[in-house]
C-alpha cells in the first residue's frame, strides 16, 4: 500500500512538495483555504510535469499516473490519515503554530509533523503540539523539482526516529539531505544567505559597487552560480527581508540587520523578479 503524504499549503513549495512526491509513489493529499489557491497549484504541477514530458525526462504515462496520486481539499481534516504531513505556509509562526496544534488533535500518534520552514525556529512550532517529539523541520528549496537540496532540522525535542523517517522520505523523493542538529533561526542555509545577502545590499546601498558588479564578484570570485542580490530578486526582497529580520529578532547579532534600503524597496513594491523590478528591473 502507497504511503500518504499530507500537504498544507499549495503555493509553490507546498505544490512543488507535493509533485516530487506524487512522483516518486506517495499518495498525496494538497491542502489550502481556497479552491483557486489549489488550481493555482495543480496547475502548476501539470505545467512542470508537461515540461518534464516534453524535455524527454518523464514517460507521459509516469506523469499521468503521478497526477492521479494527488488529491485537493480545503478540509484540514483531510490529513488525518496521513503518515507524514508537510506544512508549507506563509512564514508567520502564529499561522504555523495554529495548523501544527490542529493537526497534532487529528492526526495518528506515529505521524510526522515538518515544516517547511526556512527561518523560524522548530522547537517553537513544536511547542505547540503534544508531540514535538514527532515535529522536524524539512525544508526544501525552490523550486522543489529542480533543486536537490533538504535541510533537516532537529528541533530541541525531535526524536532519533522522527529524523531518521523525514530523512527516508526526503531522500525518497530524490533530494540530498543536510542535518541541523541544533535549532538557531535561520538553520545553515538561511543564514549564510541572509549575512551574504545583507552585505551585498549594504555594498550597493552605500554605492561601493553596482549590483551587477557584486554579483559578478560572487559568481567569478566564489563560483557562485549566482549572484546575492540577483537571489534577493529570485526569492524575493521581501520574503528574504522578513528571513533576515526572523533571525536578527531571535539572535540580536547585527550581522543579520536588514540595511535600510530593503525596508525602502518592499514599502515601494519593488520586490524582485515577481514585481518587475528589486536589485534589478525584470
């Protein structure tokens, strides 16, 4: 029998989580609050999945059966049979703990709880559960069918056994998993990103150097494959400013202050790629 996976949120983590693991064989069951942000989703899906198909790196047949292992619902009920359930929503930790202690009143005992959290700290949305033992972060990265990476997060109270399965099932789905063994905000990736990205914006902010010239120094100098500041862009200002401020409120290190001019460009919109215009005009 297919094990089934639950998950919250069908935006373009929680919808990119839930093709990989359609996929690779999980039964999934795609939650949110509105039926249009769940079109949204499953359209998104077949979009990737017809793309895939058409570059020659799925059967058509594989893609139809994979789309067929996912159902939608607005029902958070949905979940209660779920072996392990991802949430994947807005990074807000009231939202988040909201949904982990509904769902810790719904779900089996042996259930894993993740979060696809990039920032906030898993002991604090664990807390809101009488089983933090079973809550661990997974985060993945975006977007989830092309980048290999899942940061596993221990929370102060995760379970041996409830890493060892979220490391099974990320592995499962075809991603290469790090370990964060102790829970500070932000966890490894999160942070190196934010103090790199922070800098880059203080080096532009101050007029050091251009941003392209920043990223350039960062792509031929480190061998990134791409620049901070085209990142910012890429993630989004504003989600990376709220990533920022999440860890400098948790660990008051100055390292991770969000300069002045990405406050400026999110209450004037300019939030990267999907506005038109951030670090760059797109």
């Amino acid at each position: 029998m297919a094990k089934k996976l639950a998950v919250i949120g069908a935006g373009l983590m929680g919808s990119g989580i839930a093709q990989v693991s359609a996929q690779a064989g999980w039964d999934v069951v795609l939650r949110d609050v509105t039926d249009a942000a769940l079109k949204r989703g499953t359209d998104g899906i077949k979009a990737s999945y017809d793309k895939f198909v058409s570059k020659g790196k799925l059967e058509a047949a594989a893609a139809e059966e994979a789309l067929g292992r996912i159902t939608t619902t607005t029902d958070l009920d949905a979940a209660a049979d779920a072996d392990i359930v991802v949430e994947a929503v807005f990074e807000d930790i009231d939202t988040k703990r909201d949904i982990f202690r509904t769902l810790d009143g719904l779900v089996k005992d042996e259930t894993v709880l993740a979060s696809n959290t990039s920032a906030i700290p898993i002991t604090k949305i664990a807390a809101a559960t009488r089983r933090p033992e079973r809550v661990v972060g997974a985060h993945f990265f975006s977007p989830v069918p092309m980048m290999q990476l899942c940061e596993l997060v221990r929370g102060h109270k995760t379970s041996d056994e409830t890493l060892a399965k979220a490391r099974e099932f990320a592995e499962g789905v075809g991603k290469t998993c790090i370990v964060v063994n102790r829970d500070v905000a932000g966890f490894v990736t999160t942070r190196l990103i934010s103090a790199l990205v922070v800098e880059a914006a203080k080096l532009y902010e101050s007029g050091v150097a251009t941003a392209e010239d920043i990223d350039i120094a960062c792509k031929l100098g480190f061998g990134h494959a791409m620049g901070p500041l085209a990142t910012a862009d890429l993630t989004g200002v504003d989600i990376l400013l709220h990533a920022t401020g999440n860890i400098y409120t948790e660990c008051q290190d100055e390292k991770f202050a969000p300069p002045e001019i990405m406050r400026r460009m999110v209450d004037a919109g300019d939030l990267g790629r999907k506005s038109g215009q951030g670090f760059y005009q797109h």
